[in-house]
C-alpha cells in the first residue's frame, strides 16, 4: 500500500485502504499490447497549443472505465488501452482540457456507448500522459469535481458529453462536524489494525479539515465494491455521503475486529509450521461469522452423498472417505485441493458395480448378425457360441476375440454388431498411434494434469463393468522412450490378471474380468507374441465380389441413399451397375471404395434432382462412365501374359490379395541376372533359386551348354515404386524364365504363388484366402497352389471355388505343364539362333 502524500491542495494515492492480504479495486482500466517505446517515461505527449481542441464550455471529453470510481481531489494512474481512450486523452492532454473518468455498467462491453455508461463521473485534470516500453498508456490525473451526464455531442472519434457541473458541498452544523469526527476516529481504529499501514496516513486524516474532501478520500481508498463507490459519488447531499463513507467504514473495522479476535484464537491451536492451517481457519471463521453460505461445504456433502449411493467395494469406500476427510480440511483455492477432488469425482463415478444383463436369446442374437452383416458365417457362430456358454455358465471368462483382416470388411461395425446381439454397452478406443504406457495404465495422481488410462476413461464412457470394449488397430501400437503400451495391455487383455488391474490413477484394483473385450488389427504379424498368445485370433480375408454385390444391395446403397437425401425411386440403380462398379471401379478387399463410388452415384442423382432436371434418376452401366468416368481397372493379364516371359503371380498386402506380374527377358552378355522392381532380399533370393533350376535342366529344355554364358537375363516386377519381398513368387520367377528361354507364352488365365527350393518342390505360402480372392478379382480362372496349402481353401467360400479352377503343385515341372501354352506348329520364319524352334524335348518326370 503506497503513502498518499498531501500536495498543492490535493490528495494523492494509488491504493485502496484496506487489508493487505485482501484484493483491492484496481486502477487500471484496460491493457494494451506490447510495444517499442523507449524505457522509462520519456514519451510523454508534448503540449501544441497549435492542435487543441474546441468544444463548448460545458462539455467534457469522457474516458469509460472498469472497476474503479475517481473522487474529486485524488491523484491516481490510469491504464488505458482502447483506441477511443486513447485518441480521448492525447487529445485532451494536447488541447490541456480536462477528462470525464465514467464507469462503465458492463464490464464486457468493450466499445460503450453514453448509455452504456453511469450517469454521474469526475471531471480530472491531466498532469502526465506517459507510454511505457510495452507500447501500454497511461495517464496520472487529478479528481476535481462531480459532473452529471446531460446529452451527447456528435462528431468526434471519442465520447464527448454535455455535463452539469456541481460545485462541492460546503454545509457546516453540529450534524456536520459529528460525523466528521466519527469518520476520522473510525479511520484511525483501522488504520491501527492494518498490518502494513503507512504512519502518515494517519496524520493525513487527521489534518483535513474538510467534510467533503475527508468523505472523498476515505471513499476512494476503502476497498468497497465499484458500484458502492459509484454511489456515493452520485451522492450530492454532503450529510447523506458521510453517512454512507460512515457505514461502509464501520462495516471494515467490524471485519478487522473479528479478523484480529480469530487470529488470537487460533494461535494458541497451531505452530509455525501449520501456518497455512491458520489462514483457512481464520477464512472459514470469517465466513462464519459474515454469515456468507459456504461453497465448500456444500460441495462436501454432496461427494458424501455420492459415496453413500455409490455402495463402492470397501478399499474403494475406504479410500474415498479418506480422501473426503482429507478434503475438508484443505481451503477450495489450494492447488491440492482440485487435485484430490477430480480423484474423488473419478472414484465415485466409475461402474464398480455390475449391471443386470438381459436374458440371453440365442435367436435374437443371431438375427442381429445376420441382419448387420452379409457372410462372416464362421464370425457369427463363434459369437452365438460364446453366448450359449454364457446362457449356461453366466460365471465364465469372457474370451479375448482379434478380428484380423485388411481394411473395409466390417471389422469395427462387426463389435458394435457383437454389443447389440448381447445386450451390453459399447465403447471404442482407438490405439493406432499410442506410444505411452501411460495411455493404458494412467498418469499418477500427483502430476499436474493427471487422468486415468484410457481403458477406465472408456469403461467409464461405457458406464458398465460388463460393456464390450473394443481395441481398434492393434498393431499399431508402438513403444518409445516414455514405455511400451502393448506390455501395458498384457495385463488388460489376460482374462488370469485382468481381474485385479490397477490403474495409476486410480491406485486401487479394478475388475476387469467380464469386460468383452474384441481387438481389431490389419497386420496379425505386428502384434507381439505374448500379446496375441492372449487372443484368440478369427481372420477377416476379405468378400468376392458376389459378396460386395449382395453387402452393396442389402447396406450400402441404401446408407448413400439415406445420406444423399434420396428415397429409392428417385435413385434406381441396376443390379449390374453394382457388378460394373466392383470389376471397373474398385480393387480392395473390402467394401469402403464401393460404398465410396456408390455415394459419388446418389450424389449425382441429388444433383440432377435438385436442379429440377429430372424427378427421378435410373443408372444404367451407360451412363455409368458419365457419373464415375472411364473404367479405372481392366483385365489386362491377357494383354501382359501374350509374349513369352510375363507369368502371372499372386501378392499378399496389408491391405488384402493383389495380381503380380513378373517379366523375364535375355540380351547378349556374360551370364548376369538383373534384379529390378525394388524388390527385396528374399524376393531377389526366389530369382536366384529359379534361375538355378532352370540352368540345372538347360539340357531338357535343347539349349547349348553354354547358352546362360552368352546371356544376361533381367527379371523386373513392374510397379518399381513400390517395395516388394516374400518368396511367394518363387513358382511364378521359375515359370516366367521357362516361358521366356522355351519361347512358350504363359497362359493369360493362369496365375500362380508358392516358394520354390533347389530340388524343384513347391513350399508353402501365406494370405491363400486373400490371394484367391485377388485373382478372381482380376479375371483369372486357374490358380496354381502349393499342395501342401490345399487345407486353407476351406475358408475361401464356395462361390469362389466354383469360379476358380485350383491346381495343387508338388514341383515346378507340373507348374510348367499347368501354366505354359501348347507349342505353336513350325513355320518357315527366320528362327532365333539363340533359342531355336521346334526343340522343345522337356517332358514331365
């Protein structure tokens, strides 16, 4: 608290009187960007007498503030910082006219009108316009007298007014002077009891003389509210004003009386180290004795009635009834404070308790399947068996399900399909790109910001202990400096542990146990071992296209429909539409780029319709190209297969199955193998084994012994930007360098997969489902398989294996006889020295 010092006639202060530990009204009435002003108070605005202002005698430039009243004859600072405040004291202190100081009625009103403003104010005199280094403005102005608004002057960028001056009061009586004494001895009892009180304001209140300035002073440095102020400024009736300073006052020094009463009482109870106790002792007591309603006990007993309803497990109850007696004896502003009760609201909040689950319909469930979902049979009965084992034993595990498989094929829709036919709540978390720990277990309570893993959040979502919980991409999931969340799920994800885990947050144990729990994942590869060990694992390849017709028909046009705005008849849409979308337009293994070409069709029907072109819309596969454009696929393995060198393999991608094209070709050379494609170690291996082969049976096929001396042979994967490796491509390498030194074309329906070893057998490969499903995409009607993977065609449905004719490889040479095409008859055309016709003698062992 600054010393007000008396000078030239006037009173100067810049704080209110009152206890330093309490908040005061500021001064300042706005802020003000940063800015370059050089230091100190050197930019001070020079007088011009050339720029003053001229406005009629009784006007007054005005200046709105915030929070803060001006009494006549006080000498104060004033931020300002609104663009009509300043314009209005720069040209006040230019044209050395005094200012209006108003307060505003709203504070939120950043640009306010006349209305918007009190209608009595102080006039003051400017006497220094400062800019601080931070481009903020200040003035320092002295109170000289009351004003009261008359009407508005137009045409000036700032507020100016016509005001009725009213002239201090001077009136003189008993009455007067009684209440000036008492106001100066109730001024000296609180000055005494303020801790940190100036001895001169003392002496200032004793030496004035004058009614009006003593009622002035004491208001403007008592800490009342603005509004409080503002009407004891409106107040003209000088014995009214003193009555009012006088109540105000008298009400302060019962505050610091009590205050100093409280302070005696409770310093007996505590010791310097319990300080911070004896500051909310002392507020609460105020409270009390104010007889203010007390927040913080309200919100006390409202958490001690949440925790009787709760009906918590009793180290949850036990905890929480600590931590609300802990509570209670914290102050609400403490940092603690906020800290434990957000723990507390957690610990109440969250579903301890199961719900009643509705009686099991097996039925129900699965016409609840089917409706959702078109296919995914043995999805669906895993499903309606596990609910048949919770029918009979309604104490059992909940099984860990991992739904695998490319992306767009139901995976996430199927778990919110899965919740419906149980009955139970749903909740979803995503877990692509988490690389905390924390994210699983929580943050401990004690850091700033802390929140429960993400595993309670969702529970708590849910609000059931018994929801269907999903964990969507799995297998993107990765560890960093900050730990591993995968090993964090080990625990979540073990129906042995899960019953007892314990969140950072919480602290305690939560039951985790009959929480279905359903993973999804594209990559089962990428999931760690101990991790997947813990699932049971049910794979998704991916739909053939009468699949994608009948998911198209039955969900996916009728969805675009609805979200296009559009009823059936006004977008008909022909079945083979449907069929020429998947073959032409799309190559996935799921259904999202269909639903996606399907939507760009119901919005070009909502577009013709809403133009008032047509009142109805019927695709045809004429108009198809016209809608979507020209068909982005086509069957080209006919067109790629029809010279020697090209086979036909089958890939496997993250995202499902995919047709691979390899190409062989020889120039003159020393005997090289070119490897192009960016193709990877094991590929490049697979290249280098069927080249052995072949060299092995140089003489089977009527070549020179030294043939593969004189030649380089390049091999080449088309689509180079595109990494590729595996040894599934072994078999399809051995056929395209047979086809390219016999000069025999592979047949272009023929495609293949399989790794290859040095004594010609045909291994095993992966992605089979996949893979089937890729090439009868692409047209193809015979695949060439290793025999060994014949068990996996079980998954693959029959539509499938009626459309495709399988060939089941022991070694490369029935490969050779499956795949490559009948020797054309000998012409009389100009034979290739390097590989002449018509000595084809390889037969079958």
């Amino acid at each position: 608290m600054s010393q007000p010092v008396s000078k030239a006639g006037s009173i100067t202060g810049n704080a209110p009187l009152h206890d330093s530990t309490a908040n005061g009204n500021p001064a300042n009435t706005e802020t003000s960007a940063p800015g370059t002003a050089e230091p100190g108070i050197s930019n001070v605005v020079s007088i011009n007498p050339d720029t003053e202002l001229h406005l009629p005698e009784d006007s007054l430039i005005l200046i709105p503030v915030r929070n803060f009243v001006l009494f006549p004859q006080l000498v104060v600072p004033i931020s300002i910082g609104r663009e009509r405040s300043i314009a209005a004291a720069q040209a006040a202190a230019r044209s050395k006219r005094p200012i209006g100081i108003v307060l505003q009625k709203d504070n939120d009103i950043d640009d306010p009108g006349l209305n918007d403003l009190h209608p009595v104010g102080t006039s003051a005199s400017i006497l220094r316009y400062v800019t601080m280094p931070d481009d903020s403005h200040h003035i320092i102005c002295q109170g000289e007298s009351r004003f009261s608004i008359v009407s508005a002057i137009e045409g000036y960028p700032f507020l100016v007014a016509r005001i009725q001056r009213h002239e201090p009061a001077h009136s003189e009586g008993p009455e007067i002077d009684a209440r000036m004494l008492q106001l100066k001895e109730l001024a000296a009892a609180v000055i005494a009891m303020l801790p940190d009180a100036p001895s001169a304001l003392h002496d200032i209140t004793r030496s004035m003389d004058s009614p009006a300035m003593l009622a002035d002073f004491i208001a403007g440095m008592i800490d009342i509210k603005p509004d409080d102020k503002q009407d004891i400024l409106a107040t003209f009736d000088l014995k009214e004003r003193l009555d009012k300073v006088l109540t105000h006052l008298g009400r302060m020094e019962q505050v610091l009386r009590i205050r100093h009463d409280i302070a005696e009482e409770t310093r007996e109870r505590v010791d310097d180290r319990q300080r911070e106790y004896l500051l909310r002792e002392q507020l609460k007591t105020i409270q009390e004795q104010l007889g203010e309603d007390d927040e913080q006990s309200a919100d006390i007993t409202e958490l001690r009635q949440k925790i009787d309803e709760a009906n918590l497990p009793e180290a949850a109850n036990t905890a929480a009834r600590k931590a609300l007696s802990r509570l209670e004896q914290m102050h609400e502003a403490a940092a603690e404070y906020s800290m434990q009760r957000t723990w507390l609201e957690w610990l109440i909040e969250l579903p301890w308790n199961l719900e009643p689950e509705p009686p099991i319909d097996i039925a129900h469930a699965r016409s609840v399947l089917d409706n959702d979902h078109y296919g995914l049979e043995k999805i669906k009965k895993r499903i309606l068996e596990y609910l048949a084992v919770r029918k009979l034993n309604p104490e059992g595990r909940s099984p860990i399900l991992c739904f695998t498989g490319p992306p767009g094929v139901g995976k996430t829709s199927l778990g919110q399909s899965i919740a419906r036919a149980t009955g139970r709540k749903f909740a979803r978390l995503g877990l692509g790109g988490v690389h905390d720990e924390a994210e699983i277990r929580g943050h401990r309570r004690t850091y700033i910001g802390a929140l429960p893993g993400n595993i309670i959040q969702a529970i708590h979502k849910a609000g059931a202990r018994n929801c269907v919980l999903m964990l969507d991409e799995i297998d993107k999931l990765g560890a960093s400096a900050h730990g591993d969340p995968a090993a964090a799920l080990l625990e979540v994800l073990d129906p042995e542990q899960n019953a007892e885990f314990r969140d950072n947050y919480l602290g305690m144990a939560f039951d985790l146990s009959k929480v279905l729990f359903i993973t999804t994942a594209n990559i089962i590869d990428a999931i760690p071992g101990p991790l997947r060990d813990r699932m049971e694992v049910i794979p998704l390849q991916g739909y053939t296209p009468e699949e994608k017709h009948q998911i198209a028909q039955r969900y996916l046009l009728d969805r675009q429909r609805k979200l296009s705005g559009l009823s059936a008849d006004q977008c008909q849409i022909d079945d083979d539409v449907i069929d020429a979308i998947i073959h032409n337009y799309t190559r996935e293994a799921g259904v999202r780029n269909l639903e996606r070409e399907l939507g760009n069709v119901c919005r070009h029907a909502a577009m013709q319709i809403a133009e008032g072109k047509h009142t109805s819309v019927h695709v045809t596969v004429d108009t198809l190209s016209v809608i979507l454009g020209q068909p982005r696929y086509e069957n080209e393995t006919a067109l790629r297969t029809s010279l020697p060198g090209v086979a036909t393999g089958l890939a496997w991608t993250p995202v499902g199955g995919d047709i691979l094209f390899i190409e062989a070709s020889r120039t003159p050379g020393s005997g090289r193998l070119i490897l192009t494609g960016q193709l990877g170690d094991v590929m490049k291996e697979s290249a280098q084994a069927a080249l052995t082969l072949l060299k092995a049976r140089f003489d089977a096929f009527g070549l020179p012994q030294d043939y593969f001396e004189k030649h380089d042979i390049h091999v080449h994967v088309p689509a180079g930007a595109i990494p590729k490796d595996g040894p599934s491509a072994g078999v399809a390498m051995f056929i395209a360098l047979a086809s390219l030194i016999s000069n025999r074309p592979v047949r272009h329906d023929v495609a293949m997969t399989g790794e290859i070893s040095l004594r010609g057998l045909v291994l095993p490969v992966g992605g089979i489902k996949e893979k089937l499903l890729a090439a009868l995409q692409a047209g193809i009607t015979t695949v060439m398989l290793p025999a060994r993977n014949q068990n996996d065609l079980e998954d693959l449905p029959a539509q499938a294996r009626e459309s495709l004719n399988i060939v089941a490889l022991e070694t490369v040479d029935q490969a050779m006889v499956s795949a490559l095409e009948v020797l054309a008859p000998e012409t009389n055309d100009t034979e290739d020295p390097a590989h002449p016709k018509g000595i084809w003698r390889w037969s079958p062992p």
